[in-house]
C-alpha cells in the first residue's frame, strides 16, 4: 500500500484525534494519530467494533452499509475504548473510497473540536428550539430551489406505541439520521418519539434505506416511517413547503388528521388543502378582509381611559373556523409577519384619519414572538415606524408570546431604537409562558400586561394574590408600569388598584368595539 502523503494526514489530523484504515470486517488495518493516549494501545488486527459498547457497534455497523464510495456519514457519538482503559466518546465520520471501497476510513474526534460538549453532561437544546431551526433549514433548503426539491426526500418516524425511550436512546436516533441527512444538518427530533430527516434520492442506494428497520437494529426501538417525494409535493414552491411545515408541526403535536398513517397515506391531499388555507388567508390580507376593533385600557387611579387596544376581526374563509384558529394558523404556516405588518399599516391609517377629524386616542399594536423573530420583518417594521415617528404619542407595540422568539439579543437592540424613536413598548400576555421572566430581563420594556389567569381567580385564590403582588413589586422595583389584563368586575378592579396596578383592561371597563368607546369613569375604590 503506498504511504499517505504527510499534508493529508495533516488535514485529517487537524478536526480529528485519531485516524483509521479498516478492512470490510472492521480489522484495523492502519491507525494514525493520538492513538494511545486517546483509546488505548490496540493491539495488531484489533476489530474496531471490539472497542464499542453493543450500542455502538450496531450503529457503525448499520452505517457501513449504506457506505457507496460516493458519500460520506456522521457525525455519530459512540464510546470508545481498548480493553482495560476506560471508554471515551468521539465524533466518529466514515467513508469509502471509489477506488477501494473494501476499505472504510474513520476519523474520531473529540466533541469539543466540532462545538460540542460531552453529551453525556451537557443539555441538548430544547426539542422546540431544534424543530424550529429545522424548519428554517427546510425554507433554505428547497424554497425556489426546484433542483433540491428533484433531489431530495422528506423521511418522519414516529415510534411505535409502549415503548419508552430515554434522552440517550432520543439522542442517537437524531445523530443516526443526521449522519444521513443533507450536510449532516437536516435531520431532528420534532417531539420525544418523532423525528424527521431530509435525504438525497440522487445516490440509487439512498433511497432504499429503511431508516425505521436499520434503528431497530442500532437501538432497539421499533419505529414506524412515511416518506415524502419532495419533486412530487413540489417543495420548491412556498406555499406548498409551508404546507409541509404545517403538516410537520400538527404531527409533533398529534393533532387529529396529522397522525403518521395519514401523512403517508394523504400527504398530496393535507398539503392541498392546507396550501388551500394559504391561498383564503392570502386574500383576507390582500382584499384587506380584515378590520380592527378597540378595547379600552383604564387608569386604575382615575377610572379614565388611557388607550385602546386594536384587536383584528377577520372576514373568515369557509376553511378556518374562529379568529384565534386564523391567528394561530398565521403563526404556524409563517405568514404571521405579512399579517402583523398589514395592521400596523391600517392602525397608523386608522390614527393618520383621526388626527384628521381633530384627535386621536392612543392605540396599541400587538406583533407576534414569531414575527420579532423575523430579520426581514424588523428591518420593515422599522422603517415604517421611523416613517412614522411624528405618531409617538399615538400609537405603541405589544410583544405577544404567543410563538417564542428565537433571538432576544437581536430583539433587544430593536427594542432599544424603536424607544429612541419614542414608541412605547408593552409585554404582553406576562406570566402566560415560561419565557417571561426572561423576556423581561433581556428587554427593556415600558410596560408589562399581566396575564389574566392571575387575576380571574385572585379574589379567590391566596396563591394568585401571591403571584400578582409579586409582579407587581417586581415591575415597581424595575420602573415598569402595569397594566392587568381580564378585568370583570368592580372587585378585580378594586383588588388590582390597592395592589398597586396602574391601568386595567377587561369587560368591566368594555368589550372591543370598531368603535373608540371611552370607559365612563369608574370608581375603583
């Protein structure tokens, strides 16, 4: 065999700890690299399987396989080690050579070469965080990209029921199918027993891997597939790849008619009608089939309206049922950002009319989590409010929670111009999610809305006067001003004063109206 040129295993060497020439049965033929003080001294026609747990014998074994001399897998995470010294884990990459694809060649690194710690002490990112990127890695990957869509394969699993699999065994399966996904990066858990994997169906063998029988034999869990063409669902249009993700979201969260039989089954059918919701909502906004409705916000102290909140009513289309189903779909398909920018737009005509006739009232915005996570939406956001800044006393933007924002440093920065600029900024919905105290610690915000779970029940409830008192307290020590939310009745009203609140909105002072009708004074005392 002719000796390795020095620069390649120059290369090899600089992300990998350890090098391997192996023969078709796992024989180490040759080894480079810190070999003893990585795994021990091997000694001569060691079988690298040998140094593996059971675990990560079957999933190097089942990965050799799919090996063609044309593509390459890993990163996967296996423990090794030679006998009598304790195991250690590595990134393990494979490949076979054109030329000599009876050999396999390996390169082990440590996980803190590729940015990883060691899975074993450190916390994955949270499944949501992971769902999240990995549909946005679907949007780069096929959006107007008609020749990814020819070449590629949209794989989910979901495990058969009764089984329990722990955060190890998740782990592996995710490292499994991203070995296999496009560049290694498209391929997730999208909930503890459902995972999704983007493949290429350009290598003849690609598209015969059982992802679901070669896991059963590398973990032992049982797993049921679906396996979607992306030519044939026309990924490559937008509508129809937000379809999918749609289609995707319902799955992880079992919702009726998304379970994995009816993706397989009816997948043409589900992204048709869903790319049919796509297309009502797209003439709800661009019909401007939508109005917005005002709902007063009270000083508590003075029992006088202090602004309204512009809340939207929808010309419903036959296909969505309620104005909260059409908000949450906006969220989930990614049209939310189109949405929220066209009420900004109407609330600023809305005001620019007013002021007209003589006068307006403040009014509130709400901009969804998802929207704030959008780059391209800040940047319009921004310039039209900057467009708009003689409108600082008039109009003011809530943050909703309803979707999480992936990037609260970017947000910050937002935040802190759109203050500059003079608009106020409102937290809405606080208490709602677990993100909340963080939200508020990372954005500098004029005023937080406590969520009204807390004060429905706070003239019943010990625990929820808890709660309230301490927000409150919390938002008095940090200069933020309170505004509570669901407010029915003289009681609530009075409770909230005496506990410090400065403004309240529910019933009690008026339900939303296309009209901007001014609570009459109420004594809260």
């Amino acid at each position: 065999m002719s000796k390795v040129p020095d620069r390649f295993l120059g290369y090899a060497f600089c992300v990998g700890d350890v090098l391997l020439e192996l023969a078709h049965d796992f024989t180490i033929i040759s080894a480079d690299g810190a070999i003893k003080n990585s795994i021990g001294v091997i000694a001569a026609d060691t079988c690298f399987l040998d140094l593996l747990t059971s675990r990560g014998r079957s999933m190097i074994e089942s990965s050799a396989k799919m090996l063609t001399g044309a593509n390459r897998l890993g990163p996967f995470t296996v423990s090794v080690g030679a006998e009598g010294k304790a195991r250690q884990e590595f990134a393990v990459f494979l490949a076979k050579l054109p030329t000599a694809t009876d050999k396999i060649y390996m390169v082990l690194s440590r996980p803190y070469r590729l940015g990883k710690s060691d899975t074993k002490r450190a916390p994955d990112k949270k499944t949501e965080d992971k769902k999240a990127e990995f549909f946005d890695r679907l949007e780069g990957l096929f959006e107007g990209n008609a020749e990814a869509a020819q070449n590629m394969l949209v794989t989910i699993l979901e495990a058969n029921g009764g089984q329990d699999i722990d955060e190890d065994t998740q782990r592996d399966i995710e490292q499994y199918l991203q070995s296999f996904s496009v560049g290694g990066a498209h391929a997730t858990m999208l909930g503890d027993d459902k995972f999704a994997v983007v493949h290429e169906k350009t290598d003849p063998n690609a598209q015969k891997i059982d992802f679901a029988q070669e896991l059963k034999r590398t973990t032992g869990v049982s797993l049921t597939s679906a396996t979607i063409d992306a030519s044939e669902a026309k990924l490559s249009e937008s509508d129809n790849l937000r379809a999918l993700i749609f289609s995707l979201q319902n799955f992880a969260s079992e919702n009726d008619g998304f379970a994995i039989d009816d993706i397989r089954k009816n997948c043409a059918t589900l992204i048709g009608q869903t790319k049919e919701r796509v297309r009502a909502f797209r003439e709800v906004l661009d019909e401007g089939r939508f109005s917005l409705v005002f709902q007063p916000i009270v000083n508590l102290e003075k029992g006088t309206t202090h602004h309204f909140e512009a809340l939207t009513r929808f010309e419903l289309p036959p296909a969505i049922k309620s104005q909260w189903e059409m908000i949450r779909f906006a969220e989930d398909i990614g049209l939310i950002d189109e949405f929220d920018y066209a009420v900004v737009t109407l609330a600023i005509y809305k005001i620019r009319e007013m002021l007209k006739k003589g006068g307006s009232p403040g009014i509130a915005v709400n901009l969804s989590g998802r929207s704030l996570s959008n780059v391209g939406f800040l940047s319009e956001l921004m310039s039209l409010l900057r467009g708009n800044k003689d409108l600082t006393n008039y109009l003011s933007l809530e943050i909703t929670e309803s979707a999480k924002i992936h990037d609260l440093d970017m947000l910050s920065e937002v935040l802190v111009e759109m203050r500059a600029i003079g608009f106020r900024v409102y937290l809405d919905d606080f208490g709602a999610g677990a993100a909340g105290f963080q939200y508020l610690k990372k954005l500098k915000v004029d005023a937080l809305k406590i969520d009204g779970a807390y004060i429905r029940d706070a003239l019943a409830s010990k625990e929820d006067r808890a709660f309230l008192r301490s927000m409150v307290t919390l938002c008095q020590d940090l200069g933020i001003v309170t505004v509570g939310e669901w407010v029915e009745t003289q009681e609530h009203a009075t409770l909230l004063r005496q506990m410090g609140v400065d403004y309240g909105q529910g019933y009690f002072f008026g339900k939303p109206s296309p009209n901007f009708l001014v609570a009459p004074t109420q004594a809260t005392g």
